[in-house]
C-alpha cells in the first residue's frame, strides 16, 4: 500500500469532483424528497392530496422533477468535462449549473410549502433566476463543446 | 407589503445563500464571470419580485362574519374527499348544490361589482369591488327591520347564496354572527338586479319578512349548520362543516372512512370486494326511503322536533344521511294546518318548488311501490351526471324514469298525442309545473293524472290546460272523459265559456296567475296553443298587482316577440269570444271586467 500523497487536484478534475459531489447529493436529495411524495400519496395526506392543496402539489412535484433532472445534468455535465477536457471546464457554465441545481428546485419547493389558495409562496421568486442561470449554463456548454479541440 | 412567514423567509435565504456560496466556489479566480452570475441572480429576483400579482401582495382575508368551523362529530369537508375521489369531487364541483353559499368574493359574485346606483324607493344601493373582496353600500338593515330610520351604511358582502337562477347576497348586521340581506337579488339567466321583495310572490302591500343567514338558511345552505344562537344576547356563533351542500351532506360525515382508507392496504381491499363500506354511506345503496330521505333532509317542508336544540344545533346531532328524518323532524302535510294558501295546494299538492319529497311521498309510485320499483329521488336524478340544471341522470331524461315500470305505456298510445311531442312525454301530464319558485313554475313531483274536475274545486292548474292554454277547462274535461272516462264537472258560466288560460291569468289567485304566466312563454304551449292570443293577456298580466306575477309576464311577452314568427296561429280555428279578444285581437273590456270582478283575491306568499 503506498503512502503516497496523491497528486494535486487539476483545475478541470476540481469542477469534475464538485460536479459529481453536487449531482450525485442533488440526486439524493430529490429522490428522497419523490420518495415523501409517494409516501403522502399512499396515505393520502391532507397536506398534500385534498382539494385547497393543487397548488401545493403541482409545486412540490416540480421541485421533485427538477431537482432531479439538475442533479443528473450536473453529473452529465461533469462526465462532459471529462469527456472534452480543453475547453468545458468554465467557470461560468459551473457556477450557473451549480447555482440553477439550487435555485430551481428550492423555488418550486418553497412556494409550494407556502402556497396561499392558487399562488404559490415567496419561494417561488428564485425559479426564474434559476431558469436564466440553467440557460445560460447551457449556453456556454454548448458554446464550449462546439469548439473544435 | 407582501406577507410571508418568518420560517418561509428563513429558508428563502439559506437557499440563496447556498446558491451564493457554490457561485463563489465555481468563480474562484474568475471575478468576471462571478459579477455576471451576481448581476442575474440580483436582477433575477428583484424582477420576479416586481411581476408578483398583486393580489398576493396584499392578501385579501376571509370575512370575519363567515361562520366558523362545525363542532359536529366525524365532518371533515369535501376537501378530504379529493385526493380518493377526484371524479365524484370535480362532478360535484360543477353542480349548484356547492355553490349554493359561498364566501363572496370577485370569484363567487355572479352580480356585477362596478358601484352602479340600484334604486330603491328613492335610496342608492351599490355593489363595489376593493381588490378581491366585495362591498354592498344599502339602508342600514338592522334599522329596516326595526322601522325607524335607516342611514346609507357600507359593508363588505360576506356570503352569496345561489348561483343557478338567482343570487342573494348576506352583510353583517348589528348584533355579532347576525347576517342579513342586501335589499336587491341577481336574476343569473336574466343578468338583472331585481329588489329582493319583488324576487318573491308576495302580496304588494305586505313587507318581506326578515331573513337571518344562521335561522332560516343554514339548515340546507350548509353541511351540518349549528346556528347556536343566544337567545339571551339575540347573537350567533354559527358553525358550519362546510358551506354549501356537498359530499358529506348526502354521504354522512366522513372521518371514520378518511380514518379507515388512509392505510393504502384498506384502499385496495374495499375496491375489490362488492360489500358496502360501512364507514360512509352510499345512498343508491340505502333502502328507498332511507335513500329519499338523504334529499329529503333539506327539499321537504319540516320544522325540527326539538325547537330549541333546533336553534342551537341544527340538525347537526339529530340527523346525518343514511337516517330516516322522523326523529329529527316533524314533515309537514298537508293534513296539518299549514296555511294552504302558502304551501299546499287544496289536494295536498305541494305548492312551493324545492320541496320535492312531500310530493314524492305522498306519490303512488312511492307509497305503492316496492323494492327496485319504489320510487325515489335517484329513480330520476343522478348527483354526479347529466345537466346540472336539473341533475337528471342522462338514461333518465325521456320517459325511462316512467317505463323501467310502466312499460306498456308507450304502446298502448296511453299518452293519446303524437310519439315525440311535449305532450306525449310521462312527465308532462303527470308532473305538471304547479309549483312554483325563484319567478318560475316548477314541476310537481306528486305524481298524478289531468284532473278538470281538481281543477274546478281546487283551482290547481291541470297538465292539459298548461300547454292548451287556449282552451277552456270544459275542453279537457270532455277529452278526459271521453280517453280515461274522467268525471265532467259541473263549471260556472264565466269559466265554462273563457279559455283556461284567460280565466286562470286573470281570475286565479296570484299564485295560479304566476304559474300561468310562465306557461304562456313556455315552448311546449307555443307549440300546443300557437302565437295568436298571448300577448294581449300578458300585457294585461304585465299590470298585475304582484310583482312576481308582472316580472314573469314580462319575461315571456319577451320569450314570444323572440319566437320564430312561422308559429302556427292555432287561435283561427277557435272562437275569440274563448280568449275574450275583440274582432281586433283586444281584450274584451267587458269580459276584462267581469274576469277581474271573479278574481281570487286572497293574499297569496308562496313561502319558498
């Protein structure tokens, strides 16, 4: 077994870690929280299945479906690096992914916590913010893969 | 100022400063791109904050006023019953039993909100909107009641009740939970305001008596109403499961089967067996009078056995459906001294619309039948289909109600008119609109056959003459007599020689007046009687002394001037001297006058 002190993180293998760190928590994170809403179905929860609380329900589903589809591109994205490692490490497609996987999900699930009659709660301000950040991550990616190495 | 929950702002903030955070570690080194992400996320959310609608911004609250939370055992609200029943919920959603009384709001008020004068002996009444909630400018109505004088005062409107024909609206009165009325109604198919005293057949010179929400409406207007009233105060602290009629009205309180069904295991098990869930009640599963009474509860005229726990609670603790209503009530017949002129028909018919089950229990098809072929309100009515006008169920709006028994009606020609017309239908002979509600005329639910002779002695219009206004009463009578060997009564010589509805339109009490004059624009006596001889007699019935009476004669001169003018002109062939018209299509002043001179003038009040 060697004693070794590994060799320092590359920049490019530092968005990767973080990448996969914040995909596969994400992941987990809104699995789980699909898994509670599964859970509030069977039991047909007041909270989440009575009439009065469609607002609350189309939000914590978003949240789910969001959340979940972010933590997976977060995980692509970081494959995508790996894949294309010259020029898809940006700093500016990382912080907006990362930023979007937050923002998005916590907005849909914030307003639906607070949902009041068929508005959702405050939370909801930040889905917006998250969807421009998810666009522009977007963007500079596929500006990014389109560059011939 | 938006309002939002500590909690709700807290997370708000863990959750940006989270988003900071991962933004500052993937921006180490790149101040550039870390400012740009900044920028968006900063005008981002104060962009987002600045399209908040407005109405979330300044959340609009409930009336004080609305009655509170019911206390009765086991009510949950149909709120409960969505996350299970999401068909049977959105079909009861559309009917107008939910929204019988609803909290006023823009959403709710059918009524325009645009702070229009509604005159009223002189006085201003407004209906104005303030963001979502609705407020009524009227007479201050305790002061009404009270007789002395009555300053302008502005309330928020707190409760509607209707949404099909008419709507009423309810402000808070002096004395705490007290709710009175606003002094106009909405006319919904008519889009009319009309005061609220002429919205009811009621003699001209008698004022409406006074109506609080939590004493007269809240039996029926809401699941399980506690009044609670305070005899010593006058005051109420009205409770109510839920307001409106909906699912646990018909279905008993739902808790236990809430309770029961939450366990997924439970679910799926009562799905797969065909035994009856005995934590909810299914009324096409009770037995037929169990079943009727489920209707009966609030479309039967009762008063509660117990009067003063009546004023307190309700029927909340003395009835829930799937119980027969005889120990919580006391029916009322005809045989009581219930004034006849008001409720009942001098045959023990009743006279007021909404109060189907006196009708259909005295019915021989109810008292005769048994088992499958007894007679209940789900024989005809479906809660959860067809038109939820009239809440027929779709296999039952021809004659099937009729011929899932009598089914050698049809072929043997019983109905003696042409297969397909009005007249032909079970239900026109049988279920003749002699009663009458909300400025129309409904239809009985005693089932009986055309009688001329009942008419004669009882002044109760008969099916035949409904449609063939243009004949006299002597006319169906000799048809009668000569298809079903009906008696011919003996008629006076003013009725014997005058068409039906010329007689009845002019000489009949206010209450035969008003059922006539909605006949006389009804489709199925254009096309029995023609368009010839009306609009003399409803111009005539316009100048009536109720106000009922003129406003539904009004309504159908307005029904005929639309009709198509290829109606046949039946009047040809019948003498006018019949329909009391001159040779210029007049009203015979002579014959106006002796008809006026026969006029029954008791007072009526259909006390709907």
């Amino acid at each position: 077994m060697s004693l070794e002190p590994s060799p320092p993180e590359s920049p490019a293998d530092a968005v990767v870690n973080r990448h996969l760190r914040a995909g596969w928590w994400g992941l987990a994170v809104f699995v789980a929280l699909g898994a509670v809403l599964e859970l509030l179905h069977a039991i047909k929860s007041p909270v989440y299945v009575d009439a009065g609380r469609e607002t609350t329900r189309l939000m914590l589903r978003l949240a789910h479906a969001h959340g979940t589809l972010l933590a997976v591109l977060n995980v692509v994205y970081a494959l995508t690096i790996r894949a294309r490692p010259t020029h898809t490490a940006g700093a500016l497609a990382s912080a907006a992914l990362l930023a979007a996987l937050v923002l998005l999900p916590g907005g849909f699930l914030l307003g639906g916590l607070w949902a009041r009659g068929g508005d959702p709660g405050l939370g909801v301000l930040l889905v917006p913010v998250g969807a421009a950040l998810l666009l522009v991550g977007a963007i500079s990616v596929g500006r990014r893969v389109s560059i011939r190495e | 100022m938006v309002q939002a929950s500590p909690g709700e702002l807290a997370l708000l903030g863990v959750i940006m400063t989270a988003a900071v955070a991962l933004v500052v570690r993937a921006t180490r080194g790149n101040r550039g791109v870390r400012l740009a992400v900044f920028v968006v996320l900063v005008l981002g959310t104060s962009g987002s904050a600045a399209l908040l609608r407005p109405e979330l911004r300044k959340a609009s609250s409930a009336p004080t006023e609305v009655p509170g939370p019911g206390t009765a055992l086991g009510y949950v609200s149909s709120a409960a019953c969505l996350g299970c029943h999401p068909g049977e919920h959105a079909s009861f959603g559309r009917t107008y039993h939910r929204t019988m009384t609803q909290v006023a709001s823009t959403a709710t008020v059918l009524a325009p909100t645009d702070g229009r004068a509604l005159d009223l002996d002189g006085r201003a009444v407004r209906f104005e909107r303030r963001g979502t909630e609705v407020w009524a400018t009227l007479p201050d109505p305790d002061a009404v009641i009270a007789g002395g004088r009555a300053d302008d005062v502005t309330r928020r409107v707190v409760l509607t009740t209707g949404s099909h024909r008419e709507q009423a609206f309810w402000v808070a009165g002096k004395r705490r939970g007290d709710l009175r009325l606003v002094p106009f109604v909405w006319l919904v198919k008519d889009e009319a305001f009309v005061p609220r005293r002429e919205a009811f057949l009621i003699p001209p010179d008698e004022p409406m008596p006074p109506v609080r929400w939590a004493s007269s409406c809240i039996a029926c207007h809401a699941v399980a109403g506690e009044p609670r009233h305070d005899l010593e105060t006058d005051t109420f602290d009205t409770r109510a499961a839920e307001l409106g009629v909906s699912c646990e009205a018909c279905h008993g309180p739902g808790a236990a089967h809430v309770e029961r069904h939450r366990d997924p295991v439970a679910r799926y098990a009562q799905r797969g067996s065909k035994r009856a869930d005995p934590t909810i009640v299914h009324p096409g599963r009770l037995s037929p009078e169990l079943s009727s009474a489920v209707c009966g509860q609030c479309h039967a005229y009762s008063f509660p056995r117990d009067e003063a726990g009546g004023w307190t609670d309700g029927y909340s603790r003395t009835f829930r459906a799937g119980q027969p209503l005889d120990p919580s009530r006391t029916l009322i017949a005809p045989v009581i001294d219930a004034p006849a002129t008001a409720i009942f028909w001098p045959d023990g018919a009743v006279r007021v619309g909404g109060r189907e089950y006196n009708g259909l229990v005295a019915s021989p098809c109810h008292e005769r039948g048994s088992g499958d072929r007894k007679m209940t309100c789900l024989s005809c009515h479906a809660m959860h289909r067809g038109d939820p006008a009239g809440q027929i169920a779709p296999e039952r709006t021809g004659d099937e109600g009729c011929t899932t028994c009598h089914d050698d009606a049809r072929s043997r020609g019983h109905s003696r008119h042409a297969p397909g017309s009005p007249g032909s239908a079970c239900v026109s002979c049988h279920m003749p609109k002699t009663s009458y509600a909300l400025l129309q005329a409904v239809r009985s639910h005693r089932i009986d056959s055309p009688s001329a002779a009942n008419t004669a002695t009882t002044g109760r219009p008969n099916a035949c003459n409904l449609c063939h206004l243009d004949r006299t009463l002597g006319w169906t009578a000799r048809w009668l007599s000569e298809w079903y060997g009906a008696p011919i009564p003996q008629l006076d010589d003013e009725r014997a020689r005058t068409a039906f509805g010329v007689y009845a339109g002019i000489a009949g009490d206010a209450g035969v007046r008003a059922l006539v004059a909605d006949a006389l624009g009804s489709a199925e006596s254009l096309a029995a009687s023609g368009i010839g001889f009306q609009t003399a007699l409803l111009e005539e019935m316009s100048r009536d002394p109720y106000a009922a009476v003129r406003y539904i004669a009004a309504r159908s001169l307005r029904t005929i001037a639309a009709s198509p003018a290829s109606s046949r002109p039946r009047t040809v062939g019948i003498d006018r001297a019949t329909l009391a018209l001159d040779a210029d299509g007049r009203f015979d002043p002579e014959r106006l006058r002796a008809l006026l001179a026969a006029r029954d003038e008791r007072a009526i009040t259909i006390a709907e």
